[in-house]
C-alpha cells in the first residue's frame, strides 16, 4: 500500500475530527492504490489531490457545527456568559463598522506588546532568572586584578591552591581554561571547543551527569588515564543520544580518549575564560605536568570559580579574600605584591557589560508602551463623541451605566488581545532576530527565548494596556447625565470632565515622551561612542581562523615550525590573499598572558617590575592587521628560532615605560632571556572596544 | 422529532447505503455513488453527510473484523435504521408524487 504524502495528511488532520481521521485516510489510500494500478500514478495522484481539498470544506462545516453545539449546550442559561457572548459579539460589529479604528488600535497593541516581550524576554533570561545551577547565588568566579589588568579574570594557580587549603568561607573550588581542539568521531575531524576542567569545576558547579560520572582525582595526573565527557548538545548532535557511549572512545588532538560521561543539558553558558557564551561541545581534565610554568606564581592564565559555604555573603568572602591576598604579598614579594583576590557572583561575570545597556532599553521600551497606552486613551476618547447618542439610548432604554461600561471594557480587551496575540509574533520575530544578529555579544544567548513567564507578562502588558487605554471612557460613560450629553451633542460641544480627561492624557504624553527622547538620545550617543572607537587594526577584508595541531604528530618545535611554514607559504600563494600572519590571540576577541620584564640599563627589581601583557606573533601578524609600524623595524623571518632573541611593543608600553624615549634597540630581560626591542607598533584594542590599549610586548 | 428532509447527497449515501449492503464503507459509498450517479463527490463530504445523518439517527455505524490486508485495522461500516429506512421510504414517495406524469427522460450518463 503505497503512503498519503505527508501535506495530504496534513491538511486532512486539520478539519477531521480525530475518531474519524484513520478511516478516512485508509479509504482514501485504498482507492488511490486501485487508481494508481489502473491508471497512471500521476493521474492517481492528481485525483488524491482533487479529493483531499474538495474534502476540506465539508469536513470543516462538520466540525464547526459540532463545536457549536457544544458550546450552546455550554452557555444556554447563564446570564453572564450570555452577556458576555453579547458583548463580544457587539464589540465584533463595533469594530467592524470602524475598521481603521480598530486596526490602529490592534497595530498599536502589536508594536507594544511586541517590543515589551521581546525586551523583557531578554531581560528575564539575562538578569532575572537565577543561572542553570543548582545552588546558583553561592557561585563565585574568583579574580586576581592587578594593576595594568584590573578586568583580566585569570588567577594563578599556586595562589588557588593555597586558598583552597585554607579559606573558610569557601566549600569548593575548580579551575578550569577553554581550548579549541580537534576532534575526530566519525571520519572527518572537526574543531571542538573543550573546557579544560580542574579537579573539583564540575563539584563546585554541583553538576549531576546524565550519564555516565564526572572526572576522577587520578585522570587530572599526566601519568593518568586520558577520559572526555561530553555535553549534552554534543551527545545528542554527534552520538544520537545513544546511552552506550560510556566507555566508547574518540579521538582528541590525536589521542585515543575515553567517553566517560555525559553533561546534563544545561541552560546556562558555560563560565569560560576566554569566551564570552560558550556552546562547548566536551570537557576534558585540566592536567597540570609537574614541569609546567603554570606552577610559577608569575603565570596567571586560568579562571576559577568558588562554591562558598552556606550562609556565607559576599562581603565576608571578600574580606577573607582581601587578607589571604595580603599575606601572600608578604610571603611571595616578588610576583604577589600588589595583587589582589576577589569573588565576582558567577551571574555578575556573565551577563555584566551588558546589565546597563539592558536597564537603559527596558525603561525605554516601557516609556514607549506607555505612550501606546496614553495614544489609544485619547484616541478611544475622541471617537467616543460619536457613541454618545448611542450610549445616552441605551441608558435611556434602561441599561445600567456599569453595563454599558463593560461593554466598553470587552470591546477594547478584544482588540487588545488581538493586539497582544500579534504582539507576541512580533516579539518572537524580534528575539530570534536579535539573538540571530548578536550571538557572541550577548551572554546567555541560548537561554533566550519566550517561555511561560515572558508569555505571563505579555499577558499581563496586554490586559493592562487593553484596561489603561478603556478606563478613561468607561470612567465617563458612569458618570452618564443624559439630558447633559444630548444636549451638548446638540451644541456640538465634548463635556468639561471629557476635556479634563484628555488635558490629563495629553500632559502625560509629553511627559513620557521627552523621558523617551532622552533614553534614545543616551542609547544613540553609547552607539555613536562604541563605534567611533578606533579599534587600531584594520578589519576590513580580514579572515581569522584557528588552527590546533597535533603534539603527537608534529613534536619537536622545529617540526611544528616547518608545518606553519609550509600552511603559510600555500595560504600566501593562494590567489586574492594578500599577507599571511598569525598569533596566539586575535585583537578584540581578549586573551593574553600578563608578565613582567626589566628594563636593562635601570634598576628594575621585584617587586616593582614593570608589568605588560605579551602576545606571540608571526613577523607578517602586524602587517596582516594593518596595524603601523610607528619606530624601527617589523620582525622578519629571520628572527625566528636560532637567531637572537627580538621584539616589538607598543605605543602604550613605550610611552609608559620609556617616556617618550624611542624604546628601539634597548634590551630588556623577560623570562630569563634577554630580548631586544626592534619596533614599535601602534595601540590595538585587545580586549574589546571598551577596553584601553594596555602595554604590550 | 420533526420530520427532517432529505438533502440531494443524503439521499444518494442512504440509497448507497442498501445497494451496498454489508459492503458499506466510506470509500466504496463514495465509487458506488460515482458509479451509478455519474457524481464525482469528495470523501471528505461523505464522512460529513454521514456524521450529519448519524446524528439525525438516520444511520448508524459498525465495526468490521480488522482486515489482515490493511495492516490488521478495522473498517467502519455503516448500515440504515429502521427510522432512516422510513425517512428514505418517505423521500422516495415524496420524489415519486413529483415526478409522476412529468415523463421526464433520464439524459444518458456522461462517465
């Protein structure tokens, strides 16, 4: 028996009631086999067709009629509902006599609601819903600011592990980093963004796996075994949410691992250093090789967040943290004085540059809904005049005032909720463009969306709205004079209170609007200020990429270096590509490594060394950038592994540390080597727009 | 209960109906209208005609054994009641009364 195609099927479960729908669609199958053997198939199907759409109008009456049957079985006999049908179905004519009246006010209604949801949907999902953890508010990430970096989240890892020993005010601990690496589960490797997760991340995190466990004490050990667990996105994209991938292995960088686990599907981001939202796709252990420099208190290159004890605020967390640091500077002068701990809520780190922004936007989108509201007053208001004699009738033929008040209520609470409806498209419209246009800038992004709550307060802005823009009318129909109002309908007059009425809405109206002009008016001059930064680099027709090679198959530093000559002589002959570098970090996107050095010739010494973050880069990095050479020269190929050691700075650090003294051909000590300064290159913002150029190396 | 008139289409399934017998089912009421009326009528208006017929009690359905062909579902079948068989009854006399004398000659069928 051949398959209904699926619209046909479609189409028919629309209008049959459900009882019936099998029957039909066997009925229907069974003839168009005998046509399909008799005839063509395309005649046959021609015929389904044919069948199926002339179907729909009889099938739909039939449904109609019994849902009407239904509901007079529903309503016969009661006085309100019946009242209620009434003035519904009054209000249906009403507005249609008035059309364009009443699509005013329902477009009116879209725009607000629209805009109020889709605001408030992104407010709620960023600032006002607690994080996807459990035990959310005691979740800290713990900060190290130095000066130089007061905004660099990074802490070092000897300090971390002292405090763990012995802070009082914290339950847990983890550290934890974010890296790209490549993957491979099938046959084509991919790129796969990893946190690398410290003993204790995912305790302090409290997560439960859906499968599987989390990481075991001896898998963060470099002699240990090599696991990975998977989030829960990857696991359903890559594994079809198969349950026995628990002991099933992939390949990471070229290393055999052990799926071990799987995440619970989370809502939140992920707390990563690097990223500002983070779609990760696996975990793997942070291990820590007893050789690494990370075991110098100098190295500050990993995040951390805290789980503290119950009960315990952040001030006294804060204080302990203030002390602890203390004391580290007066053990360890030479890396730690001047630096400092701090615990940032988790929640604050994700969402906090965006959290004034958001403030500024809800006050205006509510000031704009409020304006709507204020519009519709005094539009209802003013076309009121020509209900007078309609009402004054009714009232005079016995309707009580309070009746014909409600019947303006319905009226205008259906056409709000017409509005609202449409308003809720719009807004769904809207997020999922706004999300579709800034998925990195915004934290949280995939939280966003419109659930119960955000559909609650669309409610809620509808009825309000609905219930605002009526009141003034329905308030002037009760105070009903009618010997009054048909008389100044004679003389062509409104009534005094009406004027008062709509004096009020008028004052209010501008009172809204200059507060609105004023927010656009700070927004527009954020925008202007965001994008008149120069951001020292030019972006146009630059392509960035990442690329993570093997250790295992290219391991001495000579052969990785041959593999990148190699990747950059073909990416440079390739045709339209103009200059080839590469980096440890891209600009705007953060990252870097805060270090100390000491100028040769002075008498620079722990403590007070000069303190600057350092990148490593190609000699074309700059030029591929566009960024200026300002003094001396550009690095060269030549200066690569072998030959002496060189540099460049930039402007910052050359202002800051050589007082406008060209810095070129001086040496400075760094990591106990000795380098000398070639060039200096202009500022470009590393961190993002709104982060000065610091010194950098 | 008023006595309710016949439509043109409740006619022809209830007149389907008794030529079909046991063999009443939505698909061959629909082939055996077509075959005998020469009317080409959509599925979807039988099921409505027969749900309006259903609750003028005209007819009533019953549940075949499930047929191993089609994949072991049951058809639903529909027989008159003895009160659609009077209404029919009375439709035919009333038909009959207009058409005696009119000697009116049935076009042939197109197919």
């Amino acid at each position: 028996m051949n398959a209904l195609p699926v619209a046909i099927r479609a189409l028919l479960e629309l209008v049959t009631p459900p009882t019936e729908l099998p029957y039909l669609l066997d009925d229907l199958s069974e003839e168009f086999d005998a046509r399909a053997r008799t005839t063509t198939h395309p005649r046959a199907t021609l015929w389904l067709y044919s069948q199926a759409i002339r179907s729909l109008g009889p099938l739909a009456m039939t449904r109609l009629r019994a849902r009407r049957a239904e509901r007079a079985t529903l309503t016969s006999g009661d006085p309100m509902l019946t009242q209620l049908r009434d003035d519904l179905r009054y209000s249906l004519r009403v507005a249609a006599r008035r059309p364009w009246l009443s699509l005013t006010i329902i477009a009116t209604m879209v725009l607000g609601v629209g805009t109020t949801t889709a605001v408030f949907s992104i407010v709620d999902a960023l600032l006002l819903r607690p994080l996807s953890f459990p035990g959310p508010e005691q979740l800290v990430r713990l900060t190290s600011p130095v000066p130089d970096a007061p905004s660099a989240m990074v802490v070092s890892v000897p300090d971390v592990t002292d405090l763990e020993r012995t802070s009082r005010s914290i339950a847990s601990l983890g550290l934890y980093d974010a890296r790209t690496v490549t993957g491979q589960v099938s046959v084509e490797p991919e790129r796969l963004s990893a946190v690398l997760a410290g003993q204790g991340f995912g305790e302090t995190l409290a997560l439960r796996p859906a499968l599987g466990r989390l990481f075991q004490p001896d898998e963060y050990l470099e002699t240990g075994p090599s696991p990975v667990i998977l989030t829960h996105a990857f696991w359903a994209s890559h594994f079809a949410g198969h349950r026995d991938v628990i002991g099933q292995s992939m390949i990471i960088s070229g290393k055999p691992r052990t799926i071990v686990g799987v995440l619970p599907p989370l809502e939140s981001a992920y707390p990563a250093g690097v990223y500002p939202s983070g779609d990760f796709d696996i975990w793997l252990p942070l291990v820590i090789p007893e050789s690494s420099f990370l075991h110098d208190r100098v190295a500050m290159q990993l995040s951390a967040i805290a789980r503290l004890r119950p009960g315990v605020t952040l001030e006294r967390v804060n204080t302990e943290l203030a002390a602890f640091a203390r004391g580290l500077a007066v053990d360890y002068p030479r890396t730690n004085t001047n630096r400092t701990l701090q615990a940032v809520p988790l929640r604050d780190t994700i969402v906090g540059p965006v959290r004034p922004m958001l403030l500024l936007l809800a006050a205006a989108v509510g000031a704009v809904m409020l304006i709507a509201c204020a519009n519709l007053g005094s539009l209802l208001l003013a076309h009121s005049q020509s209900r007078v004699r309609e009402f004054a009738v009714r009232s005079a033929m016995g309707a009580a005032s309070s009746r014909i008040a409600r019947q303006l209520l319905v009226e205008n609470l259906g056409l709000a909720t017409i509005g609202g409806v449409g308003g809720i498209w719009l807004a769904n419209v809207l997020v999922k463009a706004l999300v579709a246009v800034y998925p990195t800038q915004l934290p949280r992004v995939n939280e966003i969306g419109l659930d119960a709550r955000v559909l609650l307060v669309a409610l809620g802005a509808t009825l309000l709205a609905g219930w605002l823009a009526g009141m003034p009318l329905a308030r002037q129909v009760r105070r009903l004079d009618l010997s009054r109002d048909l008389r100044e309908l004679e003389r062509g007059l409104g009534s005094r209170h009406r004027r008062h009425v709509l004096d009020g809405l008028v004052v209010g109206q501008v009172a809204t609007s200059v507060a609105l002009l004023f927010a656009a008016g700070v927004l527009m001059r954020t925008f202007l200020d965001m994008t008149a930064i120069q951001p020292g680099f030019d972006a146009r027709n630059v392509l960035t990429f990442d690329i993570a090679i093997s250790p295992q198959r290219y391991p001495t530093p000579e052969r990785q270096s041959a593999f990148y000559d190699a990747l950059f002589d073909s990416l440079r002959t390739t045709p339209g590509v103009q200059d080839v570098g590469w980096g440890m970090f891209t600009p705007l996107a953060g990252g870097g490594w805060g270090d100390t050095f000491a100028r040769e010739g002075t008498s620079d010494a722990a403590p007070n060394l000069p303190a600057m973050q350092v990148k490593m880069v190609s000699p074309t990095y700059a030029s591929a950038l566009r960024i200026p050479l300002l003094a001396g020269r550009s690095l060269a190929r030549t200066d690569g592994t072998g030959s002496p050691d060189v540099a460049l700075v930039n402007a910052a650090l050359a202002a800051r540390y050589y007082a406008g003294a060209s810095p070129v051909g001086k040496r400075i000590t760094f990591q106990q080597r000795t380098l000398e300064i070639v060039g200096v290159i202009g500022d470009v913002r590393s961190q993002s727009l709104w982060t000065p150029p610091s010194p950098e190396l | 209960m008023p006595k309710a008139r016949l439509g043109e289409l409740e006619l022809l399934v209830m007149l389907a109906l008794l030529h079909l017998g046991a063999d009443a089912y939505g698909i061959s009421i629909r082939q055996e209208i077509e075959r005998r009326s020469g009317h080409d009528v959509a599925i979807g208006a039988i099921y409505a005609t027969l749900a309006r017929l259903e609750e003028k009690r005209f007819v009533t359905p019953w549940l075949s054994d499930p047929l191993p062909v089609r994949g072991g579902r049951a058809r639903k079948h529909w027989k008159l009641t003895p009160l659609g068989e009077r209404a029919l009854r009375s439709a035919a006399a009333s038909l009959a009364g207009m058409l005696d004398g009119l000697g009116l000659t049935p076009e042939p069928r197109r197919s």
